[in-house]
C-alpha cells in the first residue's frame, strides 16, 4: 500500500477519478436525504409511500448498473489500447439493451403502478400515494438508460468530470423542483408526493438532453454515429454479451433480492418500512467514497489489463482493499455517533425512531464489510472480466444466506425489524469471504481487449 501511496501517477489519476465520482455520489446522496427529509414532512404514510416507489426504480438503477458495468470492463480495457472504435460499438451494445428494458420497466410504471406496488404491501394508502408518484417518474426510465450508457462510457475512458458536472446540475435542480413543489413554494402548487416525482422527473429529462448535447458537440470518445453504434459483428457482439450478461444477471437478481428485504420489512409494518427506508437514505451518504473510490478502481485495474500490466493491476487490487476497509471503520464510527442528530431531521413517531436507530447501529458495525464487497467485486473481479465468478460471490450468499435467514426471524421467530435487518447482513460475511480467496487467487485477471484487433471507424 505505501508503495502505491508513493506513485505518483497511482494518487494523481486516483484523485481524479476517485473524487469527482465521489462528489456526485456525495451531492445525490445529500440532495436525496433532503428530498426524503422534506417528504417526511407530510408524514411516515409518505415516506413509506416513496420509498415502495422508489424500489421499481431502483431495480431499474441497478439493472442499468449491472449492464453498463458488464460495457465499462470492455472500455476501460479498450482505452487502455486507445481504440475508439471498439469503445463506440460496446456503447452501442449497452444502450440497445438499455433502452430494451427501459421500454419494459416504464410500462409497468405507468399502466399497472397499483399492481406493482402491492406486491411490497397491504397498505391502502401506501399504495395509493405510491401510486401517483410511480405513474410520473416512470417517465424517466427511457432518458435514464441514455443517460446512463453515455456516462459510463466518458468516465470509463478518464473524462469524469463531464458526467459529474451535469448530474450534480440535475441533481440541484431536481431539489429545488422538490421544495418548490411540495411544500408549493415560489408561486407553484403545493403538490405533495406528485410534486416531488415531477421535480425527480423534470432534472433527469433535462440531464439527458444536456448530455448528450456536450457528448457530440466536444467530439468525445463517446460522440458515436448510427452507424458506429449499429453493427453486424457476432463474434464481437457474443463476447461483450458473454462478460455483460453476467454482471446484468448478477445485479438484477441481486437487487429482486434487496427488493425482497424491502417486501418482508414492508410486511412488518409502516413502521418498519419507514425506519428502514430512512437508515438506507443516510447509509446512502456513508456510501459516497467508497463508490467513488470502487468506480475508480475498476477504471485504473482495467486499464492496466488492457495495457499488459497484469501484476500491476493485482497491485492496484490490494492496495484499494486496505484502503476501504480502513475507511470503512472510520466512516461506521461516525454513522454511529452521528445517528441521532440525523434521525432528529425527521417528523416520525418515536417507534420508527427507535428501529431506525437500531438499525443504523447495526449498519455502522458491518460497514466495512459492505464496502469492502463491493470494492471487490465492482472494482477489482468485474474489472479484470471476472463477472461469472463475482455473480455467484455476489447473488449466492443474498439469496441463500441472508434472505432465508431474515424470513425466518421476521414469520417465524417474530423478531423486531432491526434484528431482522441483522440477519440479512449475515450474507455480506459470506460473501467477503469467498471474494477475499477469488482475488488473492489472481484467477480473475483477463485481458479482453487482447482477443479484439482494433477495427476502423465504421467497419
């Protein structure tokens, strides 16, 4: 580790990616505790109501995560060799596909928003209330998965700050729309729920549109014609699929997992769900490094890979691992002493208080568990390729872990909603264990951009 500390070129591009991913993260995070904080205004029906809500488009996020991280392994590596070429053909995999589950997922959204979220509760209210703000954001899946596969594809080739300016830009947007909305300030409505989903769905319209402007007007690596998107390559096509399915598979199983939780919490009660939903918010905010710094590393890994530079990248490997579990601990302290200052933000009965500080107190003992997964799988096993073998590390342990583990203490043992969520975490010890023995085995190294030549723009 110090060794890498003392390389310049390590620290300098790792601030430079590392940072601005991280002060995207830090600004959503903030800006959506704020957004949860005002909705929490209007009562826990409301923040139950947008939290259920939320959980279609999270498993969206977090498909578009699986598929656009599947792409990222191919242009890091690419850049690594500078070929552009490959670079826009992998983009033009990755938003066909996202804009294929897209279409699916704002159907849901908007013809049957009642049916969806009556799968994660009983509650009358709940679901209507959730029901007015789903119809509107899911208007937003189809510019999203835009949005998303552009972003990727800057920052995978260095240009972070790109993406980061625009959607910390939407992201401001987007609260100011929520305030001036809900509460109906500056001579607009005062709309409640609806308002925020509008606000929510006004900032990524026009995140999007942004985007892609300055994409082609700058000529990034990204700025790709039809006809470079758009290709009849089935070799190349069958290898991208081949790593990306897995990483796409991985995420959405693990998120109808995540779902899951959601579903057994919402069945304990509002209560539960509430408590919960605010916990996730604020372990949003403790999250915020560690994504920049995993984002990076599976950037700086692959670009060694693609350059030939394997044992440096196994460097790089080890080197990031101690440096989250270290801040992993620090970051867990301060959730801790932080956690009542936080939870006083917000207009809830004294029993959601007490699960939820429950459960941040929890939260803040495994952090460094949680973060050093996802640092081993997103940054280090997806950037060497290693996406089937980090699918099982990541999926098995939810579903045969911890999923079974935290039924069986919410319907048969009857346990309160914070040790249920102290079940569920069983399966992140699992997983750092199976992770740590999968790198050291230095078995997830694969170079995938040396089995493609570089091919002419428009080929």
């Amino acid at each position: 580790m110090l060794e890498l500390v003392r390389d310049k070129s390590f620290t300098t591009t790792l601030l430079h990616l590392a940072i601005p991913i991280a002060l995207q993260q830090l600004i959503f995070s903030s800006l959506n505790l704020v957004t949860v904080t005002m909705v929490g205004q209007l009562g826990e029906t409301s923040v139950a109501a947008v939290g259920l809500a939320n959980q279609i488009l999270f498993l969206f996020q977090l498909l578009l995560f699986g598929l656009t991280s599947g792409s990222a392994i191919f242009v890091a590596q690419f850049w690594g060799k500078r070929d552009v070429a490959n670079i826009r053909r992998v983009l033009g995999t990755c938003l066909g596909m996202g804009l294929l589950a897209a279409v699916g997922f704002t159907l849901v959204a908007v013809l049957a928003p009642e049916q969806a979220l009556a799968i994660y509760t009983n509650d009358q209210a709940v679901i209507a209330l959730g029901s007015e703000y789903l119809r509107i954001t899911g208007l937003i899946y189809i510019p999203l998965a835009i949005t998303t596969s552009y972003a990727v594809t800057l920052r995978s080739t260095g240009n972070v700050r790109m993406p980061v300016t625009i959607t910390v830009f939407a992201l401001g947007l987007g609260a100011a729309l929520n305030y001036a909305l809900i509460f109906g300030q500056f001579g607009l409505p005062a709309l409640g729920v609806q308002g925020s989903a509008i606000g929510l769905a006004t900032a990524r319209l026009v995140e999007c549109a942004v985007l892609l402007f300055l994409t082609y007007s700058t000529g990034t690596p990204a700025a790709a014609r039809l006809r470079e998107l758009i290709f009849a390559d089935r070799a190349f096509l069958r290898q991208v699929l081949t790593t990306s399915v897995p990483v796409m598979v991985n995420e959405i199983l693990w998120s109808v997992g995540i779902s899951a939780y959601s579903l057994v919490y919402g069945r304990i009660g509002t209560e539960a769900i509430a408590a919960v939903s605010i916990a996730m918010t604020i372990e949003g905010l403790a999250f915020v490094p560690f994504i920049g710094l995993a984002n990076a590393a599976a950037i700086m890994i692959g670009h060694r890979i693609g350059a030939d530079e394997e044992h440096k990248a196994f460097g790089y490997a080890k080197g990031f691992l101690l440096l989250v579990i270290v801040s992993g601990m620090l970051i867990g302290g301060m959730v801790f002493l932080t956690a009542d200052f936080a939870l006083g933000l917000y207009k809830i009965g004294a029993g959601s208080h007490q699960i939820a500080r429950n459960v941040l107190t929890i939260m803040a003992l495994v952090l460094w568990v949680k973060v050093s997964n996802m640092m081993l799988i997103v940054g280090v096993l997806r950037a060497g390729g290693d996406t089937r073998v980090g699918f099982v590390i990541d999926v098995g342990p939810l579903w045969l872990v911890g999923l079974p583990l935290m039924v069986t203490g919410a319907f048969v043992l009857g346990l309160p909603a914070y040790w249920v969520y102290a079940l569920a975490m069983s399966d992140e010890v699992a997983k750092l264990v199976v992770a740590l023995l999968r790198v050291f085995s230095r078995r997830w190294i694969n170079n995938l951009a040396r089995q493609h030549a570089p091919v002419g723009v428009g080929d």
